[in-house]
C-alpha cells in the first residue's frame, strides 16, 4: 500500500474540530431533562487518547494469536484463547462517549486472521448469490468507488450482563460483566448501497454475511433482513476505520459489517462474502449461538433437541433495552463524614433497533419509587454538526432519526438518602416503552440479560460500600455471589433476600382454574370498554373476571364481602382479586351475573392498565384507596412465636393513618415470588385504626409440611425480607362498628346491646379489633362474650392484650378460651367450638330479640359448625355476621 492510498485508512487530524469540553453529564439541570448540545456550534465527542499496543501478551504467545499485541488491562472471558474481552467497567466508562480500540470489547470465536498492512487494499470480497450483479471487489475498489461515510455506532455483545444469569444457574455462555458495550466512530460504505448495485432478485430476503476466520464448525457466518440492509435508517454499513484508524485486527482489520442497534454477533468481522438468498444463513454459529430459547429449555433439553435452535423465532436481531451503573464502582466506598453531601450516581443505558432511551429511572426502595435521570446523548452533537470530513469520511447525519449508540445518564442523591437505601437500581425505557423487566429472563445461551441494575449499599461505620451485582470471569465479588454463598436464591423474586419459607408453592394451573364454569352458554354480547366504563359507579357495577362482563348489582345486598368489594371492582378488571379470592363455590355463582363479553380492544386496553407501574399521587391523609393498590414496605418483622409474625408496614409519611373503618379488613397482594402469579387475601391490622405512620399485621404462617400443602400467602409472607414492598387496597367487608352498640351491615344501621364473638386460630384478629374498640372506649357498654378456640395453649394470638382488656373491663366482657389439646392443669375450656358450647355460652334465649349478634371468624370447617348449631339454637342468619 503506498503511503498515498493509505491515507483513506489513517486519522487526519485536520478532519477534526476542535476537542470538546471533557465532561458533558449534566450539571444542575432538572432530573429527567437531556442535557442539549449548546446551540451555536455543536461539538461532539472525539476519540479518547490512544496507544497502539505494541507488546505481544505472554498468554498470547503460545495461541495462534501469538503475533497480536493486546492491551494487559483488559479482562480475558474464555482463558486464554480465543480472545474475549470486556475493559473494566470503570476504565470504560472513564473513556466517555467513545471507546479506544485497544479497550474496545472484543468477541472472537477462535483465531484472528492476520491480514498485514501491505494486503489490506487487496483484501477482496464478494456479493453473490441471488442477485443481478454479482460483485467481486476488492477493498480499494470501496474506497474508491464509494463517498466513505463515518457513524458514532454502540456495538454490544449479546451476552452483556451474562454473569449474573451465570451466578442463578448456569447457562451455555462465559460470563460477561456489564462491559460487553463499546461505542466508535466507523468509517466505511452504506451497505445498501452496494446491495442496490448487486440488484437482488425476486423472492431474496436474506443477506447472509461469512468472515475469514475458519472455525471448527466453518467459517463464522450469519444473516439478516435484506430489507434492513437497504434500509438507510438501519445504519448498516462495510466498516474499515474505527476512530479515524484502520481496523484493529480483534476487530475485523480490514474489513467488517458494522449493524448498528442489533447484537454485536450480526456484525461480522474479516467479510468475506455476502450471499444473498431466499432463507436464513445455514451457518452453524447463525444456528447455535444468538438465541434466547425459553425459559424453561434446559442444558440437557436444548442439547438432545435441535429443533429448538432452528426455530427462527428465537434468533435474535435487535438489542433488549438495558442499562448498568458506572458510578458507584463495584466495592467503592463512600466516607460519610467531609465527603460532599451529595452523590452523583452515574451509568450507561442503550435501546435496540435505532430506538431511543427516553427515560431512565432510579429507585432507593426497591422499586416503590422510582426517580428521573438526567440523560445525555452525545450522539445527537454528531447530528447537529455540519457536513464535514470527520475521521477519513463524511460525517452528515442530520436526516439520521435513529440512536444507535448508547447514553450516559446520571443523578444527584443526598449521602443521606444512599445511607438510609439498601440498594440503587437502575431501569431504562425506550421510545416504544419497552421497559427493563424487574427480574431476570433466564435462557439457556444466557443472552440479552437485562433485568434491572443493582448495586447494593452497605453500612460499614462512617463509610458506605457498594457492590455490583457480578464481576467478569472468573473474578470474585458482588452481591449474587454473596447471596448464593450464604444460600439464598436468587431467582426467589427477592434478590435472593428471602428468609425461611423457601418451598415454592404449587401455582394454580390452568386446568384446575377452568374446572369451574363461570360463563353462560350461547351468550354471544360483545362489550366494549366504553360500555362496561359506563358502569363504574355503585348503583349498576359491571366488572370483568378473565375477559367476561359479570353485573354485580343484584348481589350488592347478598355478596358476603359485603357491597364496596363490588363497587371496588365497577368498571375494571377484577380477575386477581376475584380468582384469588373466591372459593369454588363462589366461583360457580358468578355465571348467573354473566352478560357478555369484552371484545379484543377491551381486553387490550384492560391488560395495558394492569401492566401499568402505579403512578404515586400526592401525599394523602389516609392510605387505603378502595380501587387502586397502594405499596408500603415492610419496616419489621417481629416473630411472635414459631408460626406468628407481626409485620409492620410504613405508610406514606408519618402523618398518615391507615383508614380502614373498624370492622373493616383490607387486601394484601403479594407476586409470588416464582411464578410472578398475585396472591390475595385479607386481613385486618391488629394495629389501632388511629394509628399514624405504620400499620401492623399479625399473621399465622401455615408452613408446608409432609402431609399438606401450607398457606400459599402467609409463606410468602414470611419469605419478604424487610425493606420490600407489598401492595394493599381497601377498606372491605360488609360489617362496620361505629361505637356505643352501633353497627352497620351493608349500610343498614344496627343498634345491639351484646356481641358474642367466636373465634378460632387467627380469625381472632378481626373479632379483636372490633372487641378492643368496644373495651377502649369507657362510655361504651355495649357487653361482648368471646369465645376464642385453639389448639395448644400457646396458639392462642394476642392473648395478651385480650387478658388486659378482660381484666379491665369485667363488668361488660365475658373471655373464654377452648383449647382443643390443653395442657395440665389448665382451667379454660376444653374441646371444639360446637353445640354444646354454643349452647352454654352463646345461647338465643338469653338474648331479647335483636338485641345480639354473633360475629364470626375462623377456619371453614369451624365457621361450619358454628353456623348449624346456631340455626339449631334459634337464632336467625340476619342476627349471624361471618367475616
Ligand atoms: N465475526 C467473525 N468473523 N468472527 C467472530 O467470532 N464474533 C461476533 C461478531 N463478528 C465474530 C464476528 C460477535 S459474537 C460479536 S459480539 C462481535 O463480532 C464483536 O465485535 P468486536 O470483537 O469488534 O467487539
């Protein structure tokens, strides 16, 4: 090559505009805003300084690669050979906007083909296949025959973030940290361009690409779209600068496709030939690598079964939304005494397919709130700027929409506030709002890892430390390892925070939700969301159960939850309370209230608004809203006895109370921590209903044993670790007491003189609540005889407060315990709660006509007895309240 052809291949300084201010991230402009490129005259970033590695690495010199210098700092994946690299992830990140060549990652499935200086021009390479020209060309004919273009272009390697997939369970890839992503300006040809040229003929949909480097299963080769390749706004382009200088060979020196916005394994290296045809590449690494196959594909099942690799559903082409957290670096500390009160907390975030970051958001807790960041995207300097010769091609990309590279995004947080959080997340959203999910999508190749991003807090004296969740390679260190040392499971939905209750419990499956018939046959009424919308208020409540329009209004007055859990539900979708919820036998009642149902656009628009995040309002007096689900998070977990717990929950702001009439319960909706599947059931705080900032709940955890299967809910109580949030909504239930003998039952005013309250296990809590409002309040004498059953004398919950309340108040409470396995020596009473008791203790004789009610609470099959013996005794079923 003489130095004059060779001149297209090198930087030429006076190309260049002048260098940029270093640091463009921000400053004090409001959270969430872009930081604008300053009007008049555009700078974009320009290549950070550089050094051709000049030494070949010891590991190198026993590889085929033994002729190529290499950088010492970056991380190798794979051993020693082939060479597979990521940059630390601060080192990276320092470099800014765009990356060196020798801290560029690097993916090579096997040797580099060594093309020296002389033979660059000469390298040739071919478009065949179906097409009307084929061409042969060689590099200098590219270089001459074509306006060289220069693009900022992200690359990313698929397996970015692989690591901590690596950490829950093995996958089939090496473990990546989160510096698989490296940014460049690269100089070449449109693909399109030549494509046109080779005019493809009818019936050609593939563009199929093939390097030089011979592999044990062929050469590397794959394919996409033809139609993306004569895109304009795809980008695609026959790349043979990266930052104003030839190809490194890691790189593809000479000659390399370049996709931006799509994974870094369509971008291959060394072109050799470009084949054009009507199906995808047959090529064994188009085939076996760059796929996400399901979940639940296992090692074993993707090995036996090739079918799964040749579906081509699962290939992937365009990059999944994702971001990671540069600053604080992973095991960072931060003095909490003379550092700056405030904390810049800074990373990257990049879309797929050229579309762009919008947001990109930060919560302290866990995902109840969540923050805006800043963002930069120095990108969109390069498309300002003026045509210019900019690095050996023309840099003109004001007509290009597309983001193809990566954003920098950061936010200000008070040391205070990092002090108190246990952990920083981090979650981008694209243009389309594809969103980073909250937990990982395991797959058997470990790629397009994108949950959200965390780095977790630790207090340690005056310092904080934060940790990664992974480091590359083999490298120790970050909180996944951590967990899963100290045996926590890290796909518990927790991040592995879970404490005891560990048995997964079996989901609903599909076939035992549809045993119960829930719609009427040959009811062919279409409704639309404006339809049932209409139906939102209390008079003529409509809501939705799996797709279907049910009218509650003529169970207003019958519904044993009492009316508001309908009116509650007016107008929208009720399908995770109601099948959460109901038994099989309420489940059959409801196909007479069948009356249609909703047309797609409906169930569209419904499954929208259940994906929605929660918009958090403005602060409120109370916390409890009846149609909307409201998070608090569990503040502390007190362990009562070996199956007891109360779990307290901070509200809002300390002002706050909780809202719930006394009478009254609310609902708890728990994911499962597995299956991501809602859990619902109510409760009733044993908390008092004035109390301000906090809530408590006392729950009885029904563990799993040999014989049975436990409480789906309480298990997965007790598996939340302090600091996460669960979502209630409320208040519920049919029965209010408004103080000094006055009740309602569904909105009817009653007036009753004695409460006879039976009880058994932990349905004592709402029996509690309405018995200690009674106690509390010295002018109210209204009488209460309870009747409160258990099993051992230690099963008995809240005895404590119940015994206080008794001793305090004789002269209008009857307390009685049954244990039904009662210790020596014990002076209660013995056995089940069933007639003979009843008789005794709660018989309608002694009571004048409705001046009594029985309130009711416990396990199914005592509410059963209870129920027939009081019919039996004479009392009448409106005198009768079952909770
Ligand atoms: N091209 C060839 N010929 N051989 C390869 O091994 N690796 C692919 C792609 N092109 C590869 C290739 C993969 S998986 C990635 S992520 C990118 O190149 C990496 O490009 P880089 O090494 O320049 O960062």
């Amino acid at each position: 090559m003489t130095e004059e052809e060779n001149v297209h291949l090198r930087r030429t300084t006076a190309d260049l505009p002048p260098t940029p201010p270093d640091s463009e991230d921000g400053g004090p402009e409001k959270a969430g805003t872009e930081i604008a490129a300053s009007s008049s005259t555009p700078s974009f970033p320009l290549p950070p300084p550089t050094s051709t590695p000049t030494q070949v690495l010891d590991p190198d010199k026993k590889t085929p690669d033994s002729w190529l210098p290499r950088d010492p700092r970056l991380i190798r994946l794979t051993g020693v050979h082939p060479f597979n690299v990521e940059a630390p992830l601060t080192d990276l990140f320092n470099e800014g906007f765009l990356t060196s060549p020798e801290l560029f990652y690097v993916r090579n499935h096997g040797y580099v083909p060594n093309c020296e200086d002389e033979d660059v021009l000469n390298w040739e390479f071919s478009i065949e296949g179906m097409v009307e020209h084929p061409i042969a060309m060689t590099l200098r004919d590219l270089l001459d025959q074509y306006e060289q273009r220069t693009y900022p272009i992200t690359l990313v390697c698929a397996g970015n973030r692989r690591k901590e997939q690596n950490i829950v369970r093995k996958t089939k890839g090496f473990s990546w940290g989160a510096a698989g992503v490296s940014t460049a300006l690269f100089t070449g040809v449109p693909l399109g361009e030549l494509i046109h040229r080779a005019k493809p003929k009818r019936g050609a949909r593939y563009l199929c690409m093939e390097g030089a480097d011979k592999l044990p299963n062929g050469c590397y080769g794959t394919s996409v779209k033809l139609n993306w390749a004569t895109d304009p706004n795809k980008g695609m382009m026959l790349a043979h600068a990266m930052n104003g200088e030839m190809l490194r060979p890691d790189h593809g020196k000479p000659l390399r496709v370049v996709i931006p916005g799509q994974i870094g394994g369509r971008s291959v290296k060394w072109l050799k030939r470009i084949v054009i045809t009507s199906e995808p590449s047959d090529n064994w690494y188009h085939i076996y690598d760059n796929r996400v196959l399901p979940t639940m594909v296992s090692p074993e099942e993707a090995a036996n079964n090739s079918t799964w690799w040749k579906d081509e559903r699962y290939a992937i082409y365009d990059l999944s939304t994702n971001s990671a957290i540069a600053q604080p670096a992973h095991d960072q500390q931060l003095c909490l005494v003379g550092s700056e009160p405030v904390y810049r907390v800074r990373g990257y975030a990049y879309g797929g397919g050229g579309r762009r970051v919008t947001r990109v958001e930060i919560t302290l807790d866990k995902g109840k709130t969540w923050r805006l960041a800043n963002i930069d995207y120095a990108e969109d300097r390069y498309r300002e700027a003026r045509r210019q010769n900019l690095c050996g091609g023309v840099l003109d990309l004001w007509d290009h929409e597309a983001s193809f590279c990566w954003c920098f995004w950061n936010l200000d947080i008070s040391l205070e506030e990092l002090g108190q959080s246990s952990d920083i997340f981090v979650r981008a959203m694209d243009e389309s709002m594809n969103i980073q999910p909250r937990d990982m999508y395991w797959s058997v190749l470990g790629m397009m890892n994108n949950p959200w991003y965390r780095v977790t807090i630790t207090k340690e004296n005056d310092y904080l430390r934060f940790e990664h969740p992974t480091q590359p390679a083999l490298l120790p260190g970050g909180w996944m390892e951590r967990v899963k040392n100290a045996g926590g499971n890290l796909a518990n939905g927790y991040w592995g925070e879970q404490i005891g209750g560990e048995e997964v419990p079996e989901p609903v499956t599909e076939a035992a939700a549809a045993e119960v018939k829930m719609t009427k046959d040959g009811l062919n009424n279409l409704i639309t969301v404006d339809e049932l919308r209409k139906h939102d208020k209390e008079e003529n409540p409509w809501f939705v159960v799996n797709g279907e329009v049910y009218d509650g209004t003529d169970y207003l007055k019958d519904h044993p939850g009492g009316a508001s859990s309908i009116t509650a539900a007016a107008g929208m979708d009720a399908t995770d309370e109601f099948v959460a919820i109901h038994s099989e036998t309420a489940k059959a009642m409801l196909i007479e209230h069948h009356i249609g149902t909703l047309d797609e656009k409906g169930k569209a628009a419904l499954a929208g608004e259940e994906g929605q995040p929660e918009v958090d309002s403005e602060p409120t007096a109370v916390f409890l809203q009846p149609r909307a689900w409201r998070k608090a998070t569990l503040c502390n977990k007190k362990t009562v006895s070996w199956d007891t717990r109360i779990f307290s929950f901070k509200l809002d702001h300390g002002e706050q109370t909780l809202g719930l009439p006394v009478g009254q319960h609310l609902m708890i909706r728990l994911r499962d921590p597995v299956t991501r599947e809602a859990i619902i059931r109510s409760y009733t705080p044993i908390s008092q209903t004035t109390q301000k900032g906090t809530m408590d709940v006392l729950v009885k955890v029904y563990f799993n044993t040999n014989e049975r299967k436990g409480g789906k809910m309480s298990q997965a109580m007790d598996a939340l670790p302090v600091g996460h949030f669960v979502e209630f909504k409320g208040p519920i239930g049919k029965f209010r007491y408004l103080g000094h003998g006055r009740c309602t039952v569904n909105d009817v005013e009653r007036r009753i003189k004695t409460f006879i309250m039976i009880s058994g296990g932990s349905g004592i809590t709402p029996i509690y609540q309405v018995f200690r409002e009674i106690m509390q309040e010295r002018s109210d004498d209204t009488r209460c005889v309870v009747l409160d059953s258990n099993r051992l004398l230690e099963d008995i919950l809240c005895k404590e407060e119940l015994d206080a309340h008794a001793k305090d108040n004789h002269e209008k409470c009857r307390l009685m315990y049954t244990l039904t396995s009662a210790p020596d020596g014990w002076e209660g009473l013995r056995g089940r709660i069933a007639a003979p008791l009843l008789k005794e203790h709660a018989s309608r004789s002694a009571h004048g006509a409705g001046e009594a009610m029985v309130l009711v609470c416990g396990p199914e099959a005592l509410e059963k007895t209870v129920h027939k013996a009081l019919l039996e005794d004479g009392w009448k079923d409106d005198d009768l309240l079952f909770f």
